[in-house]
C-alpha cells in the first residue's frame, strides 16, 4: 500500500499527458504555418505526427509491464488516455499527408492508398485503431463484456503493421525504424507468458 | 596644419583581428584545450536539434565563407518562374555524406575545406588534365543558369546555378573513340565527412558516391557543372566546390563535391542503383508515366515561399519539362524498362 500512495493523483499526471500531447501540435502546426519549420514543413508535420503516433503508441504499451514491475497500478489507468492520443496523432498523419501532401487531390490519395503496400498497411493499422478508439468509451466498453479484450488485443497488430510501416517508408537510413522494431519485439517479449496462453 | 589627437578609445586598423584569425578562434581555443566538453560537444555531427536554422544563428563564424563570382546572367525568359528562396536552397539538401536528414548538411558540413581542390579528367581521353580550385571559377565562363530541381521523392525546387557546361571540359580533355559514358566520383574523405565513417550516419550507403551519364547525355549543352548558386559559390551543403547538374534526370543523378570525372566504355556503376536497382535506374529520367515502386512520380511539391498551407503541387513534366532539349537522346529505348 505504501508505493501506491506515493503516486500523484491520476487526474494531474493526466493533466500533464494533456499538456505534453498538445503543446507539441500547437508549436509544430504553428511554426508551419509561420514557415519556419525547415526547407518544407509538408514532410515535418508528416513525419512528425507518424512518429508521435509510434511513440504514443509504445508508450502505451509499456505501461502495463512498467506497472506490474513498479507495483503502482494506477498507470494502468492512463493506458486510455495515451492510447487515445496515438489515435490522434495517427489521424493527423493521415490528414497532413491529405491536406498537405496531396492537396485534396481524392484520385491521387485512393492511389496512393491502394498502390503502395506501405501505405495501405499504415491505413489498415488506422483503422484498427479506430476500432479501439470507438470501442474505449466506458459504456460501450461494458456492453462488449468478454470480446472487448480480443477486440483490444489486436493493440500487437496495430504496433506490427505501424513499424512495418515505418520501416517500408525510408529511403535507405534504416537506423531508426530498426530501434523501434526492436522496442517493439521487446515489448512483446515481455508479454510472453501471454502470448504462450493464447497458442497453448 | 591639422593635428588631429586620436581619443584613447579610437581603435586603428592595427587592432583589428586579423579576419582568419578572428574566424579561427574557436579552433584556436580547442587546440589550447581551453574549451570544457560541454562547447566541444556542441560541434558534434548529429545536432538534431535546431533543424537546419544554425544560419540564423549569430554565430557567423561558423558559417562556411561563399564569395561573390562573376557571371554571365540568364535570360529574362528563364527567370518566368518563381525561384525557390535560398535559405531553403541551401538548408533542405540530400548529402547523405553529411548526414540524411535534410538539415543535417547545413548544419554538419559549415567546416568542410574546399580549397585547395583537385578535379581530375581522366579515362578515355587524349589530353587527360586536373583542375585546381581557382581554374573551377577562372578557366571556363562562369553562366547563370535556372533549372528545375526535381527529386525522386516528389518535392522540387527552382535554382539559379552559376557554372559551365560539362561538353567544355570533356571537349579539352578529347575524347577517344571508346568514351562512351561518364563516370563521376564524389571525394572521400571521411575524416570530413561524417557520413562516411559511420554506415549509421550516412544512411547505409557505400562510399564514395558515384554517378554516370552516358556520353551523349554529358555533352548535352543543358548538362552544367555547377560551381555557385544565387550569385556566389556553392556551399557545402549544396556540393561545393564543383558539383553536377542534370535538370531532366532526378536529383541524385546530380553528384556532389566532385573530384574524379573519368570516361569509360562500359556503363558504370551508380550509387543509387547498387542500393536498390529495383528502384532507382542508370538513366532516372524525370517521367511521370513511371512510379516509383513505393510513391508516384506524377506529381511533385514545389518548394517555394508559404508555409505549411501554400498550394505548391505541381504535375511534374516528361524530362523535368526539358523534352524539347533532350527527348531524342532517348527516341528508341523503353523509358519503362531503362528507367
């Protein structure tokens, strides 16, 4: 009981993910605007926003280890909130490159979608994590009862496909995609016992 | 007659720093060990932060020195079109031997020695010679030329270049009969370069780079060796001293920092192509009709002035919009299949 009264009141830490989430967007969308994010602020809002999204995405998914190794079962609690902002930041993403990249031009993103297998695997992983965004509202969270946990499984596919993804998009600089594969099995790995469940 | 008593303050030419003093200081300072770890840290090749804005910076001696060259100006037809400005001309560049993110050129290769520089002309040729760095400014005339820049990743830009045709130096050099294509060569040198030494930083590329034109394609009068751009000569970051430009070909085929041009027989290798022949051809001309296996090559961002919400998407044109100039190089071959 002691280490769990060390842990500041869940609704601060939540303020603060608020804060860390957003700020960053204002700052980013508004020194694009201003043009002051580099050469070409179409690909910095665009990678930045994908990459917010993996980051999120892993930290969301470090949360039930570290909560299990620190004993404090409130961070289970912000497992939501960070999740949600993914969610958000992979919608953005999206919206950048519609927007932005392809300015409106409908043809030319079902194209892209469609023609580009790491396009469409980003895509497919959106949508998945759609269906957990819709699905983390507490009632309809109930009503799923049992199968809200395998729908919410699928968490490890969306994190598959998102490095898939990140890795497929690069030219040739294939350092940082690896460390977040790499991140990605080993948060995995930790999932073991698990894992051995559902196949055994 | 006037006497005139200077004020004790009043400070004559004798106290001026001498200016390469003045912009060696810091080297100075390192060499007497007088910097704490944290300043030398600060000079460490992977500033990720600050994205490319280090020129804005006040701290001008850091900033690689151009000078003014003399030239020729381009016509007032060329300059129709909205030039790209230079800030972001030299701040978004692809020189993976500085590192692979855009900013990371201007920010890692503010110290790179161009002078002296060696350009050798040799292969297959009867009078093989090398230029040293001033014959690159003085021994052609220097022209203004305004291209499109178009990269393989879809973004392009509009530049005015200052140099020479390539045809001048290989027209001096005399070609054999066995000249058939042109081999170039970036310098290696990874003690400046720190992409280089480290396959992490320079994007898993084998060093040098290396690029090659067919020989028709090099004597074309559009194919230009580019030695500054916006009135003054290059800075590393865009390829100083002397570096290629192909404005139908994508921008890779564009070497950088070129210190060998060599004519040969047989097609020669290409950096691009030997990472993933799949992907980037020998020839990379600019065609809309033929994607790129991951992205489409129809379109293109025209990086401009305007931030994130200027409409800046173009179709991008057969040959960069060059077909008049150089289509018929290319009038029986399968652009699909020699992409």
């Amino acid at each position: 009981m002691r280490a769990k009264s060390n842990f500041p009141p869940v609704w601060l830490v939540k303020v603060f993910i608020h804060i860390g989430a957003l700020l960053p967007l204002v700052n980013l969308y508004w020194l694009a605007y201003l043009d002051e994010l580099g050469a070409d602020p179409v690909k910095e809002v665009i990678h930045f926003t994908g990459i917010g999204a993996l980051n999120l995405l892993l930290l969301s998914l470090t949360l039930s280890p570290l909560a299990k190794f620190l004993k404090q079962g409130k961070l289970i609690s912000l497992r939501r909130v960070i999740g949600l902002y993914a969610f958000f930041y992979a919608v953005l993403h999206v919206l950048n490159f519609l927007f932005f990249e392809v300015q409106f031009d409908f043809g030319l993103f079902i194209d892209e979608v469609f023609d580009r297998p790491y396009i469409t695997v980003g895509m497919v992983a959106l949508l998945i994590l759609t269906a957990l965004a819709v699905t983390s509202v507490n009632k309809i969270k109930r009503g799923m009862g049992r199968s809200w946990q395998k729908l919410h499984n699928s968490t490890y596919l969306v994190g598959t496909l998102a490095v898939i993804h990140f890795y497929w998009s690069v030219k040739s600089e294939l350092t940082s995609p690896l460390i977040y594969i790499i991140l990605f099995i080993f948060l995995l790995f930790l999932r073991r016992d698990k894992f051995t469940r559902w196949f055994s | 007659m006037l006497i005139k008593t200077p004020a004790k303050s009043t400070l004559t030419e004798n106290h001026v720093t001498d200016e390469s003093v003045y912009s060696g200081r810091r080297s100075l300072l390192k060499k007497m060990g007088f910097l704490g770890a944290g300043t030398l840290l600060s000079t460490a090749t992977t500033s990720s932060n600050a994205e490319g804005f280090n020129f804005f910076s006040s701290d001008k001696e850091s900033v690689f020195k151009r000078s003014a060259i003399k030239y020729s100006p381009a016509s007032n037809a060329a300059k129709s079109e909205i030039l790209t400005p230079e800030t972001k001309v030299i701040s978004h560049n692809n020189f993976y031997e500085f590192g692979t993110k855009k900013s990371d050129p201007i920010n890692n290769a503010q110290a790179f020695k161009v002078n002296p520089w060696a350009l050798k002309i040799s292969g297959e040729v009867n009078k093989p010679f090398t230029l040293d760095y001033d014959d690159l400014f003085n021994k052609y005339a220097i022209e203004e030329r305004i291209y499109r820049l178009r990269c393989v990743e879809t973004w392009s830009m509009v530049i005015p270049w200052l140099g020479f045709s390539l045809s001048e130096i290989i027209k001096q050099a005399d070609p054999t009969s066995k000249a058939k294509y042109v081999a170039f060569e970036t310098l290696d040198d990874p003690k400046q370069m720190p992409g280089q030494r480290s396959r992490r930083l320079g994007g898993g590329i084998d060093y040098p780079y290396v690029e090659g034109l067919r020989i028709d394609e090099a004597m074309n009068p559009l194919t230009f060796m580019s030695v500054g751009l916006y009135g003054k000569t290059l800075p590393p970051q865009n390829g100083a001293p002397i570096r290629l430009v192909v404005p139908w070909k994508y921008g890779f085929k564009s070497i950088k920092s070129i210190v060998g041009i060599k004519l040969v027989e047989k097609m020669p290798p290409t950096t691009w192509n030997i990472l993933a022949a799949k992907e980037y051809g020998f020839y990379a001309n600019v065609n809309p009709e033929v994607d790129h296996p991951r992205w489409s090559q129809a379109s293109e961002r025209r990086i401009t002035s305007g931030g994130l919400f200027s409409r800046n998407r173009t179709a991008t044109l057969p040959f960069n919009g060059y077909g008049e100039e150089v289509a018929h190089l290319y009038k029986n071959m399968d652009l699909r299949k020699y992409f």
